[in-house]
C-alpha cells in the first residue's frame, strides 16, 4: 500500500482537538473526528470563565463528550481549572503537543472538517516535512484560487483547521520577541507583495508587542516573512466555520444577516477526489493582494488605514481624549 492511498484510509499523523464551552458544535466536529478513527489524539480543553456562571456546566459537557472514544486511539487530556483565554490555551495546547510530536493537524471545536480534510493535511505533512520553506498547510481558501492544482502557496492562509511542523513551531514568536531587530529590514519589507501590506502589518505587530491580543495567527504572519516561508492552500473548501454567532471567542455576531458571517461563515466545503500538486513552490503576488484585500483590508479604502496610523502616535494623545468619541467611531479606538 503506498503512502497516498494509507493516508486517505488511515488518520496515523497526531491530531489537536481544541475544545471550551460549545457542546452542540463540539459535538458535530467530534463525530467527523470519529468518523477519522484517528490513532492518535490530544484534546485541549479551556477552563471556564468565572464571570460566566454557565460556562461550568457547558465545559462539563464538551469534557464528557470529548472523553468517548470508541475507536483504537492513543488519546491525552489537557483540562484546564481555569480559564487562559483563547491565545494562552492556544499556546499552552501547541506547547504540550510539540513537547511530543514533530507534527500535528489542529482542530477547535467550530470548524467542521471533510474527511478529505485529514487526507489533505497528512499527504502534506509528509511531503513537505523536510522543506524549510513551507510554514503550515491551511483548510481554506474563502473562494480564492490559483492555478489548477489542488492547491497553491501563499503568504497568506486561513486558521480554521491546519497542519504544522516542530520545526515550524520553534521559529514561532509568541511575542514577537525578534520585532524591532527585523522589522525595518529592507529583506523584511520587500517580503511582502506591496508597501501598503508591510505598512498594515507593520502597525498591527507593533500594537500587539506592545498591547498583546487575541490571537496566534498575527505571530504566523510575522514569521513567515520574517523567514521567508509559504503556506499552502487548498484550491477547495476543507473545512467550514459553524461558530459565527453570539457564542464564539472570536467571531461573535448576533444577527445571521452579519456582513462578516456571510461572507466568511459556513462557507460549503467538499471531498477531493485527486490531490495534484502545483509544478513550483512560488506564491503569486496578484493572489496574496487579493486575499489581503478580501479578509484583512476588506471594502475600506487605504486612506482609512493611513489616517489611523498617523493618529496613533503620540503626538496625537490629547485630540484623542478631546474627541474620544469620534475616533473609537470612525478609527476604532
């Protein structure tokens, strides 16, 4: 049997599932995984939020339902009492994880994989295992492609179910410790298809290094151009988003009819039937600016972008405070 066709009937390569307070969609992600029969497993759970009274209960739920394994798995826990919070329980899982294994496929417990989606992410892993250019192998593409492979490379790459190496991992910079070494490097800001994405990227690392924040894809982004690495896209949907709602960590929404939901939320994914690999590894320019615009730039124009910049220096502190109200508005201060 050859590696191709083993990995598309057995799920060998480590999986992270990443759980909280959600039972009803855990439940659905956690029937997919089944399905997978994946034998090796680690599930991570946050603990609940003490200004949250149900949580407890709903926390209890998704750990009793994350503890039912009916298949042939080497499965490990990682229940937290308290709550980290989505960035430190995201650090804390990859940490845990990475101290045993040189790679993994992450799921949390809103993305809703194909089972084509476990196919894609080990035939990847394994090809690409020893190239130091590749970075992480994403699930989704939010309607973009390039060329006629199965998939592409990209500086860019969507976090809803991915697949990385330790080796990747170690570079990863939680806070971004190399910034102010690298950031004005001419190779740094010649990474990045145009002055304008540098510009924005280089503003939201400065505002994380110095405030923190919510994520652990901004440390991706910063790495990939910090060493020169690609990540690969699928030219297919792998996987669906199901958390865009009032519950969500980071996508909350209360209306359905929410811009953001549309446009991002339940996006249909479907199974492969072939995986063809593209001829070079080379990200397309045209397609990275693309992407940029749809999911980070969205419909502003950049003269917003460049007027927030400039009112965030210091100089511009007592306006701030003077017209408060009108900046957090128009500027989101």
């Amino acid at each position: 049997m050859t590696k191709a066709v083993y990995f598309r009937t057995q799920t060998v390569k480590p999986i992270l599932f990443m759980v909280f307070n959600r039972p009803d969609k855990t439940a659905r992600v956690w029937e997919r995984i089944r399905q997978a029969k994946p034998t090796k497993l680690y599930v991570s759970a946050d603990g609940p939020r003490k200004t949250r009274p149900d949580d407890a209960d709903k926390c209890k739920k998704v750990r009793e339902l994350v503890s039912q394994v009916d298949w042939d798995c080497d499965v490990q826990y990682l229940f937290h009492e308290d709550n980290l919070g989505c960035t430190m329980a995201g650090k804390t899982a990859f940490d845990w994880v990475f101290s045993r294994e040189d790679e993994m496929i992450q799921l949390e417990d809103d993305v809703l994989p194909t089972l084509s989606f476990f196919w894609f992410m080990q035939e990847m892993l394994e090809k690409y295992k020893d190239n130091p250019r590749v970075c992480y192998v994403c699930a989704e593409n939010y309607g973009i492609r390039n060329g006629d492979a199965t998939y592409f490379f990209s500086q860019y790459g969507g976090s809803w179910g991915w697949a990385t190496w330790k080796r990747v991992y170690q570079k990863w910079e939680y806070n971004l410790e190399s910034l102010i070494e690298v950031v004005n490097n001419e190779s740094f800001i010649n990474s990045f298809p145009t002055r304008f994405q540098y510009n924005y990227w280089k503003a939201a690392f400065i505002e994380y290094s110095k405030h923190g924040g919510n994520t652990y894809d901004l440390q991706t982004i910063f790495l990939i151009h910090k060493e020169n690495m690609l990540n690969i896209n699928p030219n297919f949907n792998l996987t669906t988003n199901i958390g865009w709602d009032e519950h969500a960590s980071n996508t909350i929404v209360s209306d359905e009819n929410d811009k953001q939901a549309l446009k991002f939320g339940n996006i249909p994914s479907v199974e492969l039937d072939v995986i063809i690999d593209p001829l070079e590894i080379r990200a397309n320019p045209d397609v990275d600016t693309r992407w940029f615009n749809y999911h980070f730039k969205g419909d502003l124009p950049e003269f917003y972008f460049r007027i927030k910049w400039l009112t965030s220096s210091s100089l511009f502190k007592p306006f701030k405070k003077l017209f408060g109200p009108l900046y957090r508005v128009f500027l989101k201060y």
